[in-house]
C-alpha cells in the first residue's frame, strides 16, 4: 500500500487572515481624533478623513483582507474616532471644583 496517495496527509486548512481589529487601535484614534479637532476648517478635515481612509484601505487591502470586512473595521474604526473626539471636546468641563 502506497502513502504517497493518502488525502488525509496532503489536505492544507484554508487560511485565513486575522486582523488585529481597528477599533483596538487606541493610540492611532486618539491620534486621529486629536488632529481632526484641529483641523482649521472643515474643509481640511475632510480632506484629513479622506487621506486617512485611504490610507486604512490600503494596509487592509495589503493585508488580504476582504472588501467586506474592510468596511466593517473603517466603519468602526471612525466611530471610535468619532466618540473619542467628543471626549476630547468635553474633557475639562465640570472640573471647576465649584461644589
């Protein structure tokens, strides 16, 4: 009996791609919420989200992940984003000490 021919010996699991979520990214949301609050206009804070959403797509996209799942992690990297900006806005307030 030849093993060179037993299936169960060559089968390779498919692999997948896992990646480290966007979301979990905190210093890159700080980082971006930080510089979106600061943005002059929203003009140029358009154009800052535009760039780092390219950008996003692209490290995904070299990562091998699906077109799918790259919407889910931007979507949810800019909702980070977007409640880590109002707790910027409104850090500092109430701290008066006026009891």
């Amino acid at each position: 009996m030849p093993t060179d021919n037993l299936p169960l010996f060559s089968w390779q699991p498919p692999r997948q791609v896992i990646v480290f979520p966007m979301v979990k990214r905190v210093g890159r949301i700080r980082e971006v919420a930080a510089k979106m609050l600061d943005k002059p206009t929203e003009r140029a804070a358009v154009h800052y989200r535009s760039q780092v959403t390219d950008s996003v797509i692209r490290s995904l996209e070299r990562a091998g992940i699906p077109e799918k799942e790259q919407d889910e992690q931007l979507g949810a990297f800019w909702e980070a984003v977007q409640h880590e900006m109002i707790r910027l806005s409104y850090s500092g307030y109430g701290t008066g000490g006026a009891a």
